[in-house]
C-alpha cells in the first residue's frame, strides 16, 4: 500500500474527528432550534474533514436559537442540502457502527464480508435514518405515532438509498479494482479514508434525490 495513501488517511480521518469535535462544542453553546440536527452536524464534519466546519457555520449557526433572526428566505439549494446531511447522517452512523461489526464476527455473504457489510449498514443506516425523520416530525406536527413513522418512511427512504448507491458503489470499485490484493479493513486508516470518500459520494448521489422529494412534496426542504 503507497505510503502517500496511509499519510492521507490519516490526515483526512484524523481531520473529520477534529471538525466533527469543533462542531460539537459549538452547538453544545449554541444548540440548533431543530434539536436532531445538534447530531447531524457534527456527523456532517466526519466526512467532510475542515470544509464541514465552513458548512456549518455558513448553513446551521444561522438555524442556533440564540443566532439573530433574519427576515431573508433561505436559498432553496441550502434548503436542499440541509436536508441531505440529516438524510446522510444515519446513513453515515449505519456505515460507521455497521462495518466494525461484521468485521469481529466475521460475517460473510456469497463468500465476501462486503456484501455482509452492505446488509449490515444498509439495516443499521435504515433504522437510524427513519428515526432521524420520525422524532422531529412528531416534534414539529404533533401526528400520532403511525402518520409520523408512515411519513419518516416515505421522506427517507428513496434518499436513503440514493445515499448508499453513491457510497457502495465506491466500496464495490475500492475493494475489487482499486485494491483487490489488498483490501483494506476496519482496523486500518485507509480503510476509514474510503469510507469517508464513499460518504462524501454518497451524499452527492442524495442530493438530487432530496431535491426531487422536495419538489414532489414527499418532504420538505429544512
């Protein structure tokens, strides 16, 4: 594995964590009026190492409930892209604890732990993702507890899947073309830098996808 590929990786990962901490502290002083996004956002630094915390103060300090109120209307792109990092961090969280997971128990299917690892976090991204969705529906609009899990399913699940094309197809060329003698695993930077490249793609296959629910009125734009 070229030396240059651990460097970056170690940079890159080690850069995510150091952005996802600052965001943290920030919205632990200046919390987000919509309360789920004081996790999304620092999940967002995770993947988008240094240019999440530029995201952040340009897209979610200004939503702070101590942030000054502006009478301006909010880009619909932004509108777009918020709505994507809240799509995007349960599928990130689904990634993250996922992998690790079928790594220590060694599970495979079809023969290949990838494929093991997609149902995994496909699951886990699934059921975060529909719970990122249910608690500020219920929050915002009072539906009872069956209209907020049908409307978290309709709103998250296209988006949802859109993000994991992005992001398994990544893994699928990383693991057979990119490096298929030397596959990367959990316990290795390198594999954590691809996970945050599969991310980063991941989130660009989400987008048009929210900006498709928005305009169909499936959800809306935050």
């Amino acid at each position: 594995m070229p030396h240059w590929l651990i460097i970056l990786a170690w940079l890159s990962v080690i850069g995510g964590v150091m952005t996802a901490l600052a965001i943290g502290v920030d919205v632990m002083a200046h919390p987000q009026m919509m309360k789920i996004m004081n996790l999304v956002w620092p999940i967002t630094g995770l993947y988008f190492p240094m240019i999440g915390w530029w995201l952040y103060t340009g897209m979610g300090r200004p939503l702070a409930m101590d942030a000054p109120k502006s009478a301006a209307s909010k880009p619909h792109w932004k509108s777009i892209f918020l709505s994507a990092t809240h799509c995007g961090s349960g599928c990130v969280l689904g990634d993250l604890i996922g992998a690790p997971i079928v790594f220590v128990i060694g599970w495979q299917v079809l023969g290949e732990r990838l494929y093991a690892d997609y149902l995994m976090s496909f699951t886990l991204a699934y059921l975060f993702g529909i719970a990122f969705q249910y608690f500020p529906v219920r929050a915002m609009t009072k539906a009872s507890p069956v209209e907020a899990l049908k409307d978290a399913v309709k709103a998250d699940t296209l988006s949802l899947i859109a993000f994991e094309v992005g992001m398994f197809a990544w893994m699928a060329v990383v693991y057979f073309m990119l490096m298929p003698s030397h596959r990367p695993e959990p316990t290795s930077m390198v594999f954590w830098f691809m996970m945050q490249v599969g991310m980063v793609l991941g989130f660009l296959t989400t987008y048009p996808a929210n900006w498709l629910l928005v305009k169909w009125g499936v959800k809306s734009g935050m």
